[in-house]
C-alpha cells in the first residue's frame, strides 16, 4: 500500500534554501521511506500533552536535521516540518545542566516508542512542578 | 550601634536601625524557612497546632520589621534552591522566579520563591526514581518538539489547508 504524503510550504522552502544536497537527498529518502512504509518510517512516537494532540513523530535525517510528521484517520501522512536538532539546547540537556544529580545516564533513543506504537503516557506532575519545568526548560 | 545610628533612634526602633543590609537579608532568609518549616508541620497531619501558631507568631514579628529585606539576593536564593547563580539568573529572565521592583541590587520574591523551592524539592526527590526521571526527560523533549516554533508554524499552514505533495 502507498501512502500520501503531503507537506505545507514552509517544509519547501527549508529544504530548498537551507538544505545541502546531502541533506536534500536524506529527506527525499524518508519522503520514500514514508511512502512505502507509512508510519514505520516515520521514527519515534512524540508523547502527546493531551488526547487533542495529533499523532506526531519525529525522525532523524542527515546530521542534526530531524523530519516531524503528522498522522490523519485517512492515512495521509503531513511533513509539517523539518528542524535542525542541537543536543545541547534540549530541556533534557538543560535540565541536567540545573541539575547534575538529575541527569539521565546511559539513555537510548530507541527506547522511545516507535512511530506506528502508541505514545508514552505523560509522567505526572504537580500543578507547581509542571509551571517550573515548562518555564524553566521547555517554553 | 554605630554612632552614626545613635541620633536616629527617634525615627524608629533600635533594632531596625542597627541591622545592616547583609543582617536584614539572613533574617528574610530565616523567614523563609520558617515559613517553609510551618508548612511541613502543617501537612504532617499531626497535632501541631501551638507549635504552628508560634511559628506564625515569630513570622509575623519578623515580617514587622520594616529592615527585614523584602527578597533574598541571588547568592541566597542559590543556596537556599541548591542551584548556581547562573541558573537563578536564568530563571529570572525566564520569569521562573521575580525579581522585587525598584530594588538594586536585585532581590528575589520570597513569595514566587517558595513555590519554585517546593517545585524543586518534588523534582530532587521524585527524580529519584529512574523511570519517572526517563519518562520526564522523554517527556519534556518531546513537548519541546510540539512547542517549537517550527511545528507550530507547519500545524497552522496544515490547518490553513496549505499542503502540497511533498
């Protein structure tokens, strides 16, 4: 079975002006692999902050380019963007950053849900931890 | 009492004018722990209710006195969250913690400040637990994916109806 795939027009406009070949021919290959594949080439499943949220994956392209794509109930697959990833700049990197002893050692990406699985249920957090967190690392 | 407090004594009491800057900041420390230590007492749950009351007692005195600093300098505010200064810094411009207004050199709220070090205190204490603290960082980077100015941007084209065949 093929899947469609589509994309909005900001995804264009960074492949075309800010990707080089390399990274132009790593995105063509994915846009492929999800035709084909689906879901399964979409990488690992994004936790979702409430049942609202869409299922969104996120898969890694060439160097620290990373594809984020969407799922509709009619099998269309949305590239709705394509982003350069830094380590260093992730709440997880900062947080552990604040706070040594909270640093999360030995952690494999692929320990993260697969695209097609569903996500993760959000840990919990109290109203006050939840505004630190947020202020603090994520927004 | 320096001399230069002894002609003052008339404008208010002895114990405000003698207390230097760096005096009237331990006991705005002080206060806060207190005020933290009451609330433990509080959610224990036990019979502790002189003991609570004298604790509001001494806070409200102290509160009284018009030396006490109003917030706690970051160099406090470090000590007291168990982070470095850079962070309480960064924390400010992030709107975490607030600075107290028209006050230089700057001083954290103590009020904003004993939300945040409860905050802190649950995340050392539930980060003990090495799936919960995997789970958070998932969790957070996760959000920060959805968050980003990048998917939202893609999320509204998407809603706009802007899609092409990629």
């Amino acid at each position: 079975m093929a899947f469609t795939v589509l994309r909005v027009p900001e995804v264009r406009l960074t492949v075309e002006n800010e990707m080089t070949k390399r990274e132009r021919r790593a995105y063509d290959a994915a846009v492929e692999a999800l035709r084909g594949e689906g879901c399964r080439a979409g990488g690992k499943r994004l936790a979702a902050e409430d049942s609202g949220d869409y299922p969104m994956c996120q898969r890694s392209l060439y160097g620290t380019w990373r594809l984020v794509t969407v799922y509709l109930r009619d099998h269309t697959i949305l590239i709705v963007a394509v982003t350069q990833h830094t380590e260093t700049e992730t709440p997880s990197a900062k947080l552990a950053e604040s706070f040594p002893g909270l640093a999360v050692t030995g952690r494999r990406r692929s320990d993260q849900p697969p695209c097609c699985d569903d996500p993760e249920a959000p840990p919990t957090l109290t109203e006050d931890l939840e505004e630190l967190l947020f202020t603090a690392f994520v927004l | 009492m320096r001399p230069t407090e002894i002609g003052r004594i008339s404008e208010g009491p002895w114990y405000a004018l003698s207390m230097g800057k760096r005096e009237s900041q331990q006991v705005a420390y002080a206060v806060v722990e207190l005020q933290d230590a009451r609330d433990e007492l509080a959610a224990s749950g036990q019979d502790v209710g002189a003991a609570l009351r004298r604790i509001e007692n001494a806070v409200e005195r102290l509160d009284c006195l018009t030396s006490v600093a109003p917030g706690l300098p970051v160099a406090e505010t470090a000590r007291y969250l168990g982070v470095s200064e850079p962070t309480v810094r960064e924390w400010l411009k992030r709107g975490v913690l607030g600075a107290v207004p028209g006050v230089k050199p700057l001083l954290i709220e103590r009020d904003g400040l004993r939300r945040v070090h409860r905050a802190v205190e649950e995340l050392r204490e539930r980060g003990q637990d090495a799936d919960w603290l995997r789970a958070l960082h998932d969790y957070l980077d996760d959000v920060a994916v959805r968050r980003s100015p990048a998917v939202q941007q893609g999320l509204a084209e998407m809603a706009a109806g802007h899609l092409e065949p990629a």
